[in-house]
C-alpha cells in the first residue's frame, strides 16, 4: 500500500472514530480531575492512560486507591467490571485473528467504544485483509490516543484549576447512554439493548451492589441468546455501517 493509501487510510480512520473523540475528550478531561482531586499527581493519568487503559476503571481505581482497598480486592473489583471484555474479544476473534502484527494491540484497545466501532464494520470479502487490519489498528489506536490526550488534559487542568467535582463522575455512564442510541439507530435492532437495560434495572433493584454488575450481564447475555438465536454480543453488530 502507498502513502497515498495510507494516507486516505488513516484520515478515514479519523472520520469513523470521531464520535468516539468527542466522548472521550469529555470523559478523559473528567477521569483527569477525578485523579488529582484525589490528591494523585498529574503525571498517573498519563501512565494510567497508556498502560491500563480502561475508561471505567480508571473512574474506580480513582476510589478504590482513596479507600486504601487492598490489591487483591481491587483487582476482583477490576475482573468483575471488565468481564464483558471476555464476550467482546470471542466477537472479535476470528477478525483479530487475521490482522497479523496488530493483533495484540487490537486486543489490547478493545474497550467498549472501539469494540463498538470495529464490530459495526461489514464483513466484505472483496476488501483487501491487510488494508482491513490497519484500519481497525488506526481506529483503536486513535482511541487511545483520544483517551491518553483527554485525560492528561483533565489532570494538567486540575492541578492549575479549581473544579468542583460534583457530577463528572457521570461522565462515563452518559457516553454509553449516547454510544448505545446511536448503535440502535445504527443497526435498527433495539431488542438486545431493551433487555440488557431491563436486566441492569432488575439488577441493580434487587441484587447487591457486587453482584448487580455481573448478574445483569449474565441475565442479558442468556436471555438475548434465548430470544434471538444469535451470539448475543453479535446481536449489537451489523452490516449497515461503512468503514469511514
């Protein structure tokens, strides 16, 4: 492939994840404040950002480090909120398979919002695997990119700047209200999201708080499965989006 190809590759990448910029400039800058309000440096939003990388639980690390939790505690509380992470990388599979040398990193940048993006891509066999790959690899990688610069951004301001805190922890949770509309406009198949929210409500009224997160999960995933046939994390994907 060319620079001009390359080129058009990456400005396409740009063009395909540019809501994503938009959402986690919002929620980078906040994750950023949360960190130094908590008494943390700036520079640990950078290290966070790069080298764990994970939108909400960077938001519970930020808690889980001002209530002295132990690491074996923290690192349950991570497993269980990154679960899902284990349905989006089987959905993605067989496409990461074929993407050669960035394979690692793509698994690496799964979040919720790459996994989003790249699931929506349509499966064309006509399209050249190589060029494929590279774009997946683009989008993932301006994600992260979008998230580190965010939330530096927010620690640098809330080392200069006095911010009350009060409601940026919403942030995050209004991002995936704002991915999810416009993944059911997107793929015109509201009833995998109806149930998932159902589950959520269902399981935050009535189980505990630690088990609210996984059993919603649970029950959404078995009950999309029962109801539609298909792998429920499939259910949200479809061939109607182009690739930038």
């Amino acid at each position: 492939m060319n620079v001009q190809n390359n080129k058009g590759l990456f400005i396409s990448a740009v063009k395909y994840s540019f809501p994503v910029l938009l959402g986690y400039l919002a929620i980078g800058i906040a994750a950023g404040l949360l960190l130094v309000d908590a008494g943390y440096p700036w520079w640990l939003s950078l290290i966070m950002s790069v080298v764990m990388y994970a939108g909400a639980g960077q938001y519970i690390a930020v808690g889980l480090f001002a209530a002295g939790a132990g690491l074996l505690e923290a690192a349950l509380v991570q497993l269980v909120v990154n679960a899902r992470h284990i349905a989006y990388g089987l959905t993605m599979f067989k496409r990461f398979n074929a993407a050669g040398p960035y394979k690692f990193y793509l698994i690496f940048a799964l979040t919720d919002e790459t996994f989003a993006l790249l699931s929506s891509l349509p499966e064309d066999k006509n399209q050249d695997p190589r060029a494929k790959s590279r774009f997946m690899f683009l989008v993932a990688l301006l994600d992260h990119a979008y998230w580190t610069f965010g939330a530096v951004i927010g620690a640098l301001l809330g080392t200069l700047i006095p911010f009350s805190m009060e409601g940026i922890s919403f942030a995050l949770t209004a991002l995936f209200i704002v991915l999810m509309i416009e993944q059911i406009l997107r793929v015109k198949r509201p009833k995998p999201f109806i149930i998932s929210a159902l589950a959520a409500i269902l399981g935050v009224a009535f189980l505990p708080s630690r088990l609210s997160l996984l059993s919603a999960m649970v029950i959404a995933l078995v009950t999309v499965q029962l109801l539609t046939g298909k792998r429920p994390v499939e259910a949200g994907t479809g061939t109607e989006a182009g690739n930038g």
